[in-house]
C-alpha cells in the first residue's frame, strides 16, 4: 500500500489505496509486478476477469497525475535540479545559456516571473569620483563615527574601528608587528592622536588655579601648579578627580600644558588634553568648579557650518555644473578646507562649544578637532622631525606693504623675528643630539615652520642621526687622543649648545607659540595652499624632485613640539619610548603625515599605542582605569566584546571556564574582589587584637566603622613608595636600591596601618614572569603557598603547581533547560537559560578571592610577550590588603613572588612584582 | 688622555635633601655605533658580550674592534680585551684610551608647588676604551 504522496504531486490528484472501494474487484484486479513477502509469489485470487473501461479509467487518472506532477514547474527549485549532477555547470541560475537547450525556454520563463525588484541604479563611477560628489559622500559616511584628517591614508592601510564617536586605524593590514616594535626602539614611530580632546581655559592665573586645585591632589604628585609646568616650558600629566573628593572618585588621566605668560597680560591660557571617553565627565567638572555654565552662542562661522553642510553644498554644485570655470573660481579653492571641519565625534553638532563665567571671568573652550596632534615614538623621533620641517624662512617685503597674512604682518617686528631665530636655533641643535631621551622629560618648543610639503623627497628615505661625522670625530678623540685637524672647533660650539638644551631645555620665552592664538591659527587654516597649486608649482621648477621655492606667502605655519618622556619608573629600559608630539593646526594633518612617512617611519594604529604603553609600563588610559566612568564603560564594552567572541565558537570547542576555576574571563569584579579582602582583613585583624593587645592601638586608628564604598586605585605616591620597598626580595641588590629613599622596613605594625589606610584600594603593578609563559588577559593573580614558595627556592626556573580542575554544576541545568525550551518554553524558565552560556559562571559569583586552591588577589589588565624584556609582561592590579597579608607571610628572600594563571589554564607560573613610583 | 670637559663646578654644590627629591638618573649618552663598536654592560652575560668580540674578529670584516665600557662595566671592559688577547695567542694588540664621560641627573621635588624648579645636575664617570687590532697592518685611518 502506497500512502506516501510524490513529492510534486498536484492536491487535486489523490491516490490513496482506497480510491476504489466501491471497486474493490479493480483493485484485486491491478496488476502487480515482483516478489510480495505475504503472497509468497503472486496474489492467491488472480481476477477472474478485468472491465476494461474501469481499469483504463483509473490507469488514465494516475497518468494524468504524473503527467502534470513532471509538467509542472516547482516553486521551490531551479530547472536545474531536474538535471543529473554530472551535467550541472556553475553558475546556471546567472546565466541561462548554460542549460541545456531543452530547458532553456523553461528557465527563461522562471527567471522573467523571478525578476527581482528593480535595483536603484548606481551613479556611474565617474560620476561617484567627480570631487564635490565625493565629499558629500565623505560627509555622509562620517555623520555617525568622524573621520580624522588623515582617515583616507589610515583606511587604506589599517583596519579601521569605530571608537568613541571616531574612525580610527586599529593595527595595519600587512604584518608588522615586529617592524613596528623595532621603529619604536630604534627608529620612529608615528601616531595620529588627533582624536584627543582639548579643553581649553582662560582666565586670570590665581583664580584658575583656584578651581583646578579642587580637581587633584599634591599626593599623587606634580599638580596644575607645580612650577614648571605653570611656566609653559613643560607638559604636565596627572590624574584629575571630581571636585574635592580625592581618594574616591577619580575621573582619568590628563596631560595640561599652560601658556607662557604673556607681557602685559594677567590673563592665562591652559590646554587640557583628554581621552574622548573621558572628555565630557571633564567638562561638566571642569564647568562646576569654574562656575562656568553660561554656554556663549557660536559665533564661529566655522563651528556653525556642520549643521548647514549639505544645503549649500547642493545648490553651489547646482550652480556650478552648466559653467565650466568650476577651477578657476576663487571660493572653491578655500571650500575643501572647510568641508573637512565637521565637529567632532564626542558632541552633537548643535551644542555649544564655549561656556563663560561672570563670576571668576573664566572661559572655557572647547577646541576638541580644532588640533592636530601627531605623535612620534622612538629615540630617532627627533631626527625625523629635523629632517622633515625647516623653520620658516623670512619673507622680503616692503615694510609699507600690508598683508592679510599673519607672518608677513609678523616678519616687520624686528623682536619677534629674534625670537624666530632662537627658535630655529634651539630646533637647529635638536641635531647634535642622538637620542630623544636625552633631554629634559615634557620639554615643549614652538616653532614656526615652512610648509613642508615643499621640500618633500623623491623617495621615501630613512632618516638618520645628522651628526655622523660629528660623532666620528668624536670617537677619534677618545680613541685615538688629540683632535683631528680642521674639525676641532665644529665640535666645541655644537656641545654647548646641546648640554645647554639637555640640562636646561627649552628657556621660557622660546615656548611662546602663535599656536595658541585662535585668528593665526584660522587664518593658516584657511590660506592653506591646496595640494592642486602646489602640483603645478612642482611642475614648473627646472630641476625635478627639487625644493620648492621662493616659500609662498601662505605656506609658514606655527607648530608646538612637546617633549613625551619614555620610562622613566623604575632601573631597567629607562628612556624607552621616548619621543615627540607634534601639535598643528587644523586641516594641515595631511600636509605634515605624508612628509613625515616619506622620512621612514612606522605608522601604527590604537593596538601599538597600547603595547608602548605596556613598554613603557605605564598605565594606559581607559584600560588600566577600572575606577573611573570611562574605565567601567570601557570594560562594559570589553565584556560584551569577548562574550561575543566567545559566543561565535562552538560550544565543544570553548574553554569550559567553569572546569577551569575561573570565574571572571570576561570581566574583573574589581568591587567584590576589595570587598572581599575588605573582610577578610579585618577578621585577621580581630584575630590579633584577641592574641595579643599589642596591636590595639593601631585599630581605631582607621575607624573601623567606615561601610564599605567604591574601591580605588591607589595612587598616594607615599603609600605606593612604601608598598614598592617592601615588595623587593632585600638581596644585596636590593638593599643599595633601597637606600635612595629609605622608609620603615615592613612590620606588622607598619603594614597594617597601612592596609587600615587603604582599606578598599587596588594597587597597580608591572609583573615579570620568572621562567616561560605568556600571560594574557584577565589572568589571575595568586598568592603562592609555603610549599610553592619551597618549590622555588629549590630549583630557579621552577614550573609552578597546578589547579585541581573544577566541576560543572551548570552544564546538567543548561542541558535540562534546553530541553524544556522544546517542549514548551515558560517566561521564566527562558530568562533563566539565556543567561547560562556553557562554560561560564551565571551571575552571582560566589567569594572570587578563595574559589581556587590559591587565594586570588588581582588579574591582569593586560599581559603579553615582552620583545624589550625578553620574557612574558603583564600590568595589572592587586589588592593592597591582599599584597601586604601576603608579603608578611613571605620569606624575605621570596618577598614578592606572586603566581599567576592564565583564564585558560590550569598552571600557575611564578612571577615578580614591580611597583614603581 | 682625552678631551678633560670642565664641569660646572658650582652646580655640583647642590645641597639635596634625599627626602624632598626623588633622584633619576638619564642614561648615558648614546654614541653612534660603527659595525665593529662594543659597548660592554653589566646586565648582558660575560660569555656572550666575549663571543660576540670574538665572532667580530674572526668574521674578517674587521680587522680592529673597540670596547668601551662605563664605570662599573670597566672592569669587564679590560676582562673582555686581555681574554680576547690570551686567546689569539699573541695576534692581537690592545691598545687603551680612558676618557671622562658626563652624565645627568635629575631630581624631582617631592612637593613640587613649593620647591620650585626640578634640577639637574651633572656629574662624571670614568670610561675606556679598548682598541684590539690585529698586529701587522697598521692601523688605518689613524
């Protein structure tokens, strides 16, 4: 009996095996063909006879059935499937001529019904590239995510993110890596930072420093008024915390250079410079402390024309298709310029961007893409920067004539061209030096420079220390004794000038720049020579590949170069990553980073900025910041990020976190982590006070009824000196380290004073691995046992212990869930299995510091290979409490050896601790 | 002996409380390096920094290298010259230059509103450098 129907079988054609009940002799009557298990051969009841109408009736029926089950084509597939695989060709459903002709009528016919829907056709691509087309698709694609003036150069190298309202290049897409780390330890490497955000204030000094000093705190050292700083001959770094709330509460990490102070003017200048995450927590502070709310209406042109962009845009194209003299009209040379000002990524385009204060007079300024900053890493940096920019040659001209322009207006004040001069001097001697971390740490230099697009090489070449034949000579005087003829005296002038520069930087007057003027910098930004006049001036000059010259009057530009010091913590690498920052106007990024690549430097993107930071050990900004906003947004992101990473694996091929006693891959509980150890350092501390009353003077000393609040970084410089003494092993070594600056050695007393101090803070420390491994993110930090610590002392390069793998209580639960999924899926039985991913603890963790075998006291915030130490690197946070109850455990010769295990991993590893102040 | 630079011997005078500033020591200057320069440390292993002068010299690209070494690296500095000449059983010669080398510190105050100026200062460190060359050329350039 056939029940089953034929695949295409029409619904009005039905054969059932009842289809002749009431002719139940015309079944018995079909004939039936092979072998039947039942009738053992054929039906025992043969017909007797067959009415052939009946009989031809019903074969006609199931024929015609057939007939249109083949006929008609199915909906579902293509002609081609009624083909043998052997005859089936690529791309048959595209092209129709590939079938076989038969079916081609029928394919032609499926492909007219199929017709999609009309796609809007594309402009031509002339069309798409003609120029004013172009910007307005640039403008469209940057509305959401900005694009940084160099973006076009960046996103044909780079892989390109969107981060905090920009474009911005991640790593590039050839492989570099290496190269990349090599260029910043021996060449240069180049950086654009534009994305920074400027904050600019201005006001009488007394009362700025007044509000500011709200926002930090002397403790964790140089503050908005340390002296040099305040002078404008340095750059400053600190970390800013909301009006005067110092240990809590912390906001990020600033850099702030003030202008040097101007003659007859009691009025100062200050640039904040800030993460974009971190920009607008600033501003609102900053607004609080200066009284500064009133927002000023925009009275910018340039700052209104975003808004406005596209209406003009149209109709001026509009206007200018049917005429043909689009090039020689003059408003289309400046409208590039200022169609590339766009706002920026961390604020609407309609909101305000200057606040005043009639009370204390202060100003506040948003200049955030109104700057651009490159930067330069590596101790050649300054070398390219010699060879790429020339200090801006004076222009002859009548003293009757006047100019529109800012320098030739400039080149009739006989002071300010003195100034020039010492200028291009100090910039001249920048030469004779070898390695940018030779001089002063945030020394800053203004100078004023030719366009440097006029001199642009032919080749790319490498840019090399200038001073070759200087240093020649200088060896032979070592070498060989006694001056070689004729060179004697070149030497002699150099040196001074250089150990002047390398002892005293940059003398205050010289730091005096035009850069900080707001109409000279719109002014160069508008009279920009476009790159099209330039062309043509290349293609007049005699010789090609030559200077450009005579310097158009357009073509000066002032330009502010900021000392970045490289490590500085700490003996070992000291001077790495040391380097440059080069700050310019707006709309002439791209004048300056061609020049500047075609000198030979590396170009890396965010990924390289945060492995110089890990070099450099230094703090990068939103990541090692976990107790500021922009910190906890930052691991918001981070966790969705690597969830979703995760996620995309099969679940087979997932660690199971869970088996491997980690609790937290994703994300670090900093919070529950401080207040765990919160806990379990005063139960130790009641202990005591009930084995002995000598430590009972030191308890109320805290107030131990303060609840529990937001953990912190600590960043006292005087607790963190402490804490980086009694982490080193007191060997020989140690202890000469140790007499710079001698504090009280670590006693039970001492310690917990200063654990009842820091109660809930975390402590950020560089840790070095002792033998192999590579440490990665998230990794847990552990305190070794006496039998670890046993381990060690008996083989150097000891490999550590090993964790006792975990069970899976939730694999079982996950399981189940799915299956009532299934069958019927209740509200809250879903809520419940959404939240389960395999391998990963649900929500309420249970205690994170004694979940494995030894106790945890951190993670890692970033780990990685070291290429400059040789071995794994990895930053991270301990907690203080934590860190000192294990030092006091310690041996002395062991003191501030931690384990460390990778989220993946059941294996700890030794590694050393490093707090460096 | 070399070029005596004459320090500033009235900024050596400085007074500093070890309490009120943090001291930082600049590295060295750097000098350039020719192929067959070696700049002995303490930190890099004895054994290594002799066999990379002994690879340099019987490469053949050189027919002289100098080792310089700073301060407390002087020591190995002259180890490293006399156990390259006892083992090239007399084919090579030393010849040794000492010269005084400047270097600088900084000191951070602690406080740094109220101490004004972080200052440098100078001071000097012996060093020498050590020519080994093969015997019968004369030594180019000289």
């Amino acid at each position: 009996m056939r029940e089953k129907k034929l695949r295409n079988q029409p619904s009005n054609v039905q054969y059932s095996s009842t289809h002749s009940v009431d002719n139940s002799d015309a079944r018995q009557g079909g004939w039936v063909r092979g072998h039947h298990r039942d009738a053992g051969g054929y039906a025992k009841e043969m017909p007797k006879f067959i009415t052939g109408g009946t009989f031809a009736r019903a074969r006609a029926a199931e024929v015609n059935a057939m007939l249109k089950a083949v006929n008609k084509t199915p909906g579902s597939s293509y002609v081609f499937a009624a083909l043998p695989k052997h005859m089936r060709r690529r791309a048959m459903s595209h092209n129709t001529k590939r079938l076989p002709r038969r079916l081609r009528d029928v394919a032609n016919r499926m492909a007219a019904t199929k017709k999609k829907k009309e796609q809007a056709k594309n402009k031509s691509r002339k069309a798409r590239r003609r120029h004013g087309n172009l910007l307005l698709e640039f403008n469209r694609r940057q509305r959401k995510n900005i694009w940084l003036e160099t973006h076009i150069w960046h996103a044909k190298r780079f892989h390109m993110v969107k981060k905090w309202g920009y474009c911005l290049g991640d790593r590039p897409t050839n492989k570099c890596y290496r190269p990349c780390y090599r260029a910043m330890s021996n060449h240069c490497l180049l950086q654009d930072l534009s994305y920074y955000c400027c904050i600019e204030l201005h006001g009488e000094e007394d009362k700025l420093l007044a509000a500011l000093s709200q926002l930090t705190s002397k403790d964790t050292g140089p503050t908005f008024a340390s002296a040099v700083c305040l002078s404008g001959c340095r750059q400053g770094s600190l970390t800013v915390y909301k009006a005067g709330q110092y240990p809590s509460h912390p906001l990020g990490l600033v850099t702030f250079l003030w202008r040097p102070r101007t003659q007859g003017s009691a009025l100062r200048q200050l640039w904040i410079w800030a993460h974009p995450t971190l920009k607008q927590d600033l501003l609102a502070e900053l607004q609080a402390v200066c009284l500064c709310s009133e927002a000023v209406a925009m009275v910018t042109p340039v700052e209104a024309h975003p808004t406005t962009e596209p209406e003009p845009e149209k109709s001026s194209e509009a206007k200018l298709v049917p005429g043909k003299k689009r090039k020689r009209n003059h408003k289309d040379s400046s409208e590039p310029s200022a169609k590339k000002i766009l706002g920026d990524g961390t604020r609407s385009t309609t909101s305000p961007v200057t606040w005043k204060s009639s009370l204390t007079g202060i100003i506040i300024n948003d200049l955030t893409m109104e700057l651009v900053r490159f930067r330069l890493i590596g101790p050649q940096s300054h070398s390219v920067l010699t060879d790429t920019l020339e200090a801006a040659t004076r222009c002859e001209q009548q003293p009757t004539h006047t100019s529109s322009l800012w320098w030739p207006e400039l080149c009739k004040d006989e002071s300010r061209m003195k100034l020039h001069q010492q200028q291009a001097d100090l910039f001249h001697t920048l030469k004779s030096i070898f390695s940018s971390s030779e001089l002063t740490a945030g020394t800053v230099l203004s100078l004023t420079v030719d366009d440097p697009r006029l001199n642009l090489p032919t080749k790319k070449v490498q840019a090399l220390p200038f001073l070759r034949l200087f240093h020649r000579v200088h060896i032979w005087f070592c070498v060989l004794g006694g001056p070689l003829p004729g060179h004697a005296d070149v030497p002699e002038v150099c040196e001074e000038k250089r150990r002047e520069l390398t002892l005293r930087g940059v003398p205050e007057h010289c730091c005096q720049s035009f850069l900080w003027d707001q109409s000279v910098r719109n002014s160069v930004t508008d009279n920009k020579i476009p790159e099209q006049t330039l062309n043509r001036m290349r293609r007049e000059v005699l010789v090609p590949g030559s200077r450009l010259s005579p310097t158009p009057l357009q073509g000066r530009v002032p330009i502010l170069l900021v000392h970045q010091p490289g490590k500085q913590l700490g003996t070992e690498r000291t001077g790495w990553g040391a380097g440059w920052d080069l700050l310019l106007p707006k709309g002439w990024g791209m004048a300056f980073w061609v020049p500047l690549v075609y000198r030979g430097v590396r170009v890396g993107g965010l990924n390289m900025s945060l492995k110089h930071n890990q070099n450099k050990a230094t703090p990068h900004f939103p990541h090692d910041y976990p107790d500021c906003p922009a910190g906890v947004r930052f691991q918001d992101e981070q966790e969705a990020e690597l969830l979703n990473k995760l996620k995309r694996r099969p679940p087979a091929k997932r660690p199971n976190y869970i088996k491997l006693g980690c609790l937290a891959p994703l994300r670090c509980p900093w919070q529950q982590l401080a207040e765990e150890w919160e806990l379990i350092s005063r139960d130790l501390r009641e202990e005591k006070t009930h084995d002995g009353p000598v430590e009972q003077q030191v308890s109320p000393l805290g107030g131990a009824t303060v609840k529990p609040q937001h953990f912190t970084v600590l960043r006292s410089r005087s607790s963190l000196r402490l804490l980086s003494c009694w982490c080193r092993p007191s060997s020989s070594k140690g202890q000469r380290l140790r007499g710079v600056g001698e504090s009280s050695p670590l006693s039970h007393s001492a310690a917990s004073a200063l654990v009842e101090a820091h109660r809930m803070s975390v402590v950020w420390v560089r840790l070095s691995l002792l033998s192999k491994g590579k440490p990665e993110l998230h990794a847990m930090l552990c305190a070794p046992t006496a039998e670890d610590l046993r381990l060690l002392a008996k083989e150097q390069r000891a490999n550590g212990p090993q964790e006792p793998p975990h069970k899976d209580h939730f694999k079982s639960r996950i399981g189940r869930s799915k299956k009532s999924q299934k069958t019927a899926s209740p509200a809250n039985d879903t809520s419940q299995s959404s939240d389960l991913v395999i391998g990963l603890w649900p929500d309420p963790l249970p205690s994170v510091s004694s979940h494995c075998s030894r106790v945890m006291l951190g993670w890692v915030t970033q780990g990685d290979f070291s290429l400059s130490a040789g071995c794994g690197e990895a930053l991270g946070f301990i907690t203080v409490s934590g860190l000192i109850h294990t030092l006091i455990k310690q041996p002395v010769e062991h003191r501030g050896t931690l384990l460390l295990r990778n989220p993946a991993s059941l294996h700890y590893r030794f590694i050393k601790v490093n707090i460096e102040v | 002996m070399t070029d005596p630079r004459n320090p500033d011997s009235a900024s050596q005078a400085i007074e500093m409380d070890p309490v009120e500033y943090t001291l930082r020591k600049r590295l060295p200057r750097k000098l350039p390096k020719r192929r067959n320069d070696v700049y002995v440390n303490m930190k890099t292993d004895f054994r290594a920094q002799l066999a990379r002068c002994q690879k340099l010299l019987e490469g053949g690209a050189h027919r002289e290298i100098c080792v310089h070494g700073l301060g407390l690296a002087i020591n190995r500095a002259i180890n490293i010259a006399l156990q390259l000449q006892a083992s090239s059983q007399g084919a090579l010669q030393l010849a040794a230059n000492t010269s005084t080398v400047e270097l600088v510190d900084d000191l951070e105050p602690e406080d740094p509103d109220e101490a004004g100026e972080p200052m440098t200062r100078t001071r000097n460190n012996s060093a020498i450098h050590i020519k080994v060359f093969t015997e019968f050329p004369t030594p180019a350039k000289g």
